[in-house]
C-alpha cells in the first residue's frame, strides 16, 4: 500500500465531538493490517537512525503509535495523559483546543535531563496538545527532537503553533 493510499483508511466522522468538526478517525486505519504496517514501516524508516532516546505518546491513539516506534527503534516510551490517570507525582500544562480547553499530564520522572524526545500523536489539528506536550518536555530538562503524526489537518494551521521543530506527517489533509 502507498502512502497516499492511507487516507481511504481514515474514517471522516461530521460534527464529532460537536457541530461542524470533522473528526478523522484513524481506529479505521489500526484495524487494517495493510494501511496500519504500511503507517508504522513509514514512520519508522523516517525516524530510523535519528538520535531519539524516547517517544512521547499523547493519550490514546498516540500511545499505539509511540509504542510501535519506541519498539521498533529501541526507544523509551512516555505516556501523556488526561488528567487523573497517572499515579505517582506529575507535572501539568493547559493548553487550548479547537472546541475548548484540556490539559495534560506527565509523572514528573518521566523525562531526564537533556534526554532526547520525539512527540507522537495521531493528529496534528491546532497543535494546541502537541505544543503543551512540547512544554511539559522542556520544563522536565528534556530537548524536544521534533513532532511525528499520522495525520495532519494543515486548514487549521498547528503546524506554526510548533515553532520551529521538525514536523513529520504521512498523511496531510488541506
């Protein structure tokens, strides 16, 4: 399969969560062993060879892929989560969605100093989660390598919310 092939995979969902967002649901993607190997082989031969020392997944569909790439590049793995869900001591960053606000969190061990990170997330839309991410990297010492998505979404413009970092997505819809 092609990458420009992936897309036929994404279920587009009309007003979800609410009225007139259109959510692209890659759960459709995962489940086809095809688009899913063809997502991870591209992914990993893009970040192959690069100096990454762990994955940051952004909770939940961001763990799958973060997972995958840490295994596949011998990296550690770093769960960002909703609010409540981590058990020992955390650090948080509010951030700003396309329909609200939300906030994220990490245990506040979870990043060491000057230790190399690659944030993973299924879609890149305002970048307001990807760029709260990038924060709560930063504030634990660590040096954000760069931002890796399945998809993109670029009419809504996260990109520029990234700074300069590398930003990586298979998968862009304009």
């Amino acid at each position: 399969m092609r990458v420009h092939d992936l897309k036929r995979s994404i279920r587009e969902v009309p007003d979800f969560p609410k009225p007139g967002i259109r959510f692209y649901d890659v759960t459709t993607l995962f489940r086809s062993p095809d688009a899913f190997g063809t997502a991870l082989d591209r992914l990993v031969e893009r970040f192959r060879g690069e100096p990454i020392d762990a994955f940051a997944g952004i909770e939940a569909r961001g763990f799958v892929l973060a997972a995958a790439l840490a295994y596949a590049l011998r990296g550690g793995l770093i769960l960002v989560r909703k609010p409540g869900k981590l058990p020992a001591e955390v650090v948080t960053e509010d951030y700003e969605l396309e329909y609200g606000s939300a906030r994220v969190e990490v245990h506040r061990d979870a990043v060491a100093a000057e230790q190399r990170i690659l944030i993973v997330d299924d879609v890149l839309a305002t970048g307001g989660t990807a760029a709260a991410t990038a924060r709560l990297v930063e504030h634990l010492g660590g040096h954000v390598l760069g931002f890796a998505f399945l998809v993109e979404l670029g009419f809504l413009g996260g990109r520029a919310r990234l700074g300069d970092a590398d930003v990586f997505s298979l998968v862009q819809y304009d």
